[in-house]
C-alpha cells in the first residue's frame, strides 16, 4: 500500500510550486526571485543591515551585497552608513521600492481573488480550512527558528 502521507506531500509541492511560479508572472515585476524577495523584506523590516538581510533571507553576505547593489542602482532601495560605526550599511527601501513591492501584492492578491471567486462556496470552505492546516504546517518551522 502506498503511503499516503507521501502522497499528499508529493501534491501539495506539486501545487505550491505552480503557484508560486504562476504568481511570480502575475507579480509584473521585472526583477529576480531573489531581488524582489529582498526587497519586499526590506521594505517590511527595514532599514536593515546587509548582514541581517543576508541571514534573513538566507544567503551569503557577497550574494545579498550583489542583490542591494542592483536594487540601489534601479532606485528601489538606498543605504546609509550607520553613524556610530560607518562600516556598517543599512538598506531601506525607497519610494520607489515600496510601491514597486506593494503594486505586486496587489496585483497577485487580485489574481487569487480572481480565481477563488470562480470556486463554489463548499470549495472556499475547502481551501479556508486548508489554510488553517498549510498555517500550522508553516508555523511550526517558523516557531523553531
């Protein structure tokens, strides 16, 4: 008999994954999966060292170095050295940045809406609950960290 647990986790990734993709293209955003995940996290916990975006996002301190310079030259983040240690840089998003991060989430929340308003009121029910499960699966990681 085959495992069941696995089989679900095969479809959830399976599912997770073409979402993710699909909501990237819906994003209208001309930057890379890393760029504008550094950028939505600055703009959210900013301003930011470069060393705690780096450990934030997961990634070397040189990778995330490359990632701001190409923010801060397309103007959607600028950095600033801090006062008492000028070695130390902080990022923060720009005007820019932020509408740029903002106009994507909305962009891709419309387009769920768009979809979820195409379900059934037992499939909303579905997916809320659903939601309530993939959040305590996420959460627990989360939580570790």
């Amino acid at each position: 008999m085959p495992n069941v647990d696995a089989e679900i986790a095969a479809r959830l990734r399976l599912a997770a994954t073409r979402l993710h993709r699909q909501l990237r293209r819906e994003a209208g955003v001309d930057l890379t999966p890393s760029q504008i995940s550094a950028l939505a996290a600055i703009d959210n916990h900013g301003p930011l060292t470069l060393g705690s975006l780096a450990e934030h996002e997961n990634v070397s301190a040189p990778s995330i170095t490359k990632v701001t310079a190409v923010l801060e030259r397309d103007g959607l983040v600028e950095r600033k050295a801090d006062p008492a240690d000028r070695r130390v840089q902080y990022v923060s998003a720009t005007k820019d940045g932020s509408e740029l991060v903002a106009e994507s989430r909305r962009r891709k929340t419309a387009w769920l809406t768009s979809r979820i308003h195409e379900l059934s009121p037992e499939q909303r029910r579905q997916l809320s609950d659903a939601l309530d499960v993939l959040e305590t699966i996420t959460q627990k990681d989360l939580l570790a960290q």
